[in-house]
C-alpha cells in the first residue's frame, strides 16, 4: 500500500501511516522526531511584493505570486534539496548510502510558496516524495488586509523602535508572538507524525526521512527561535534568510538536531554556547538588559 497518495494537498492525514511492530519491553529514551535523518527550511523564491511593495494594495498577500527570477531561485533550491537526499557515490554500499532518503513536505498555502514548491519538485524523484500537506500555521505574518504602502511603511518604522517579536500591527494583523504561537503548535505536529510512524526503537536504526518546509521568512526564523530556544533579544538581533534559502538541520551523532553554522552565521543567531539562555546561569545582571 502507499503510504500516502504522491502529489496531493491534504488537510487531514498523518505524515505517514503508522508502522506495525511489537512492543519492546526495554526501550531507549525517546528521541524528538524518531525516524528523521534532516528538517530543511525553505524561505519562497523572489516574489511581487519583493520587488514592490505597492503590490500589496491591489492583490492579496496570500495571492502575491513568484517573479520570474523566483521561479528559477526556486529550481535552484530544488536542486539543493535533491542533492541533500540522494546517496552519494562515497557511502553507496554503507548502511548511510543505502537509506530510502525520502522526503516529506509541509507548505505555507500562500501562493508564492505553493508555487515554489513547485518548481522544487521537479527536481525530486517522485518515488522519494512521501507526501504534501498544507499548513496554515508556517504562513507570512498577518498585516491586515488589502495594504497601503505609505501605512504599512510607517506601521514598520514604529515596528522597528517597539520590537519586531512585540509589535502588532494594526487592523487585524500579528505580533511576531502570535507567529511564535501558532508555529509552536506546527512544531507539536510535526513530532506527533513522527511518534505515530516510527516506534523509538526501529528510528535507531533508520533516520531515513527528511522533512521539508517551504515557508516565509519570518515564520522560518521564528521555527528556530521556538526549536533552539532563542530568547527575543537574540530573535531581535536576527535577519531573514534570502529568497528562495535552503536552510538544514541535521541530526547529530546524539540524536541533536544542529542548524548550519553557515545559515546560523547568515541569519544572526548565536551559537549553542553561546545563547542566553545559558549566559543567564553565570549573569544575572543579562536580565536587567533592555538595550540590544
């Protein structure tokens, strides 16, 4: 049977059916995402809206669409993703070379992501793609609806001096804490889909699935910020990957999933020892901080 069927959108089905397996009595402890090998975060190719703000008066921001050069950003991301799931001819005979390497993808229903994940699936096998789903929680942050260019443009300005985690903006749009919230509760499936295909005890010995998001800049951000325990202040201190960036987290040798040091360098984060989070143990006065 498939275990999902290939090239559709669904609202509804897990990542994966469930595998049968007995139970163990003795069991390792659990892993967050058994069965995953890499998540990969993608931010949506050159878009209208990119090139002119004014677009967002006229046309939706859910229906902005990919500029040419976004399309062809797009291909060259599928390109990427494709070289990071097929065995290499290094491994090929090894347990590492012999994986299934299949993928499965998460898409932000916005338009210029629906349609970059096209153009990064024509660089896929499609016996390795596993599946689609649309998520409405990896959506761009909500700034209201149809936009005035010279408002929005003031609303960023204010946005800049309050802080870009904090500041909601106006007429029915978000704080970057409501993005925070809703992809909380995306990273919350996400492990559950997991946990429903893969038992603990066979994802020791096959981390053969790569999970592949194609989403916005901000949500991308916010997604490390809630998976690695940014603070605000070190969200505050980040920038947005380039349109169209593939951005990797492999599974380290202890289960750990570890961002790029390239993409964490690009984007501002800091490193693991690094983070504030563990600079507070050792200085309180951190907490007495409100300039950064």
């Amino acid at each position: 049977n498939m275990l999902l069927q290939r090239h559709c959108y669904s609202s509804a089905p897990r990542l994966l059916l469930r595998k049968s397996s007995s139970s163990s009595s003795s069991r390792a402890p659990k892993r967050v995402l058994p069965g995953i090998h890499r998540i990969i975060l993608i931010r949506h190719g050159e878009s209208l809206g990119n090139i002119d703000e004014r677009a967002y008066g006229e046309t939706a921001d859910w229906r902005i669409p990919l500029t040419n050069r976004g399309r062809e950003q797009a291909r060259v991301a599928g390109k990427k993703v494709a070289s990071l799931i097929m065995p290499s001819d290094i491994n090929a005979n090894t347990a590492e070379g012999t994986r299934s390497n299949n993928i499965f993808f998460y898409v932000s229903p916005y338009l210029r992501t629906r349609q970059t994940l096209r153009e990064i699936l024509h660089e896929i096998p499609s016996d390795q793609i596993l599946g689609i789903r649309e998520d409405p929680r990896i959506s761009e942050q909500q700034f209201g609806n149809f936009q005035s260019h010279h408002t929005m443009q003031d609303n960023k300005a204010t946005r800049s001096d309050f802080g870009r985690f904090f500041y909601r903006f106006p007429e029915g749009g978000e704080s970057g804490f409501d993005v925070y919230n809703r992809v909380s509760g995306f990273i919350g499936t996400l492990k559950r889909d997991s946990a429903e295909y893969y038992n603990d005890d066979e994802a020791q010995e096959e981390d053969s699935t790569t999970i592949c998001i194609v989403t916005h800049g901000l949500s991308l951000r916010l997604f490390l910020m809630r998976w690695f325990q940014y603070s605000v202040h070190e969200f505050e201190r980040s920038y947005n990957p380039k349109n169209a960036a593939v951005v990797v987290l492999e599974r380290d040798p202890g289960g750990w999933f570890e961002l790029s040091p390239v993409d964490r360098i690009a984007m501002g984060f800091p490193s693991y020892q690094e983070q504030e989070r563990f600079r507070l143990m050792h200085d309180y006065s951190l907490l007495d901080k409100s300039a950064w």
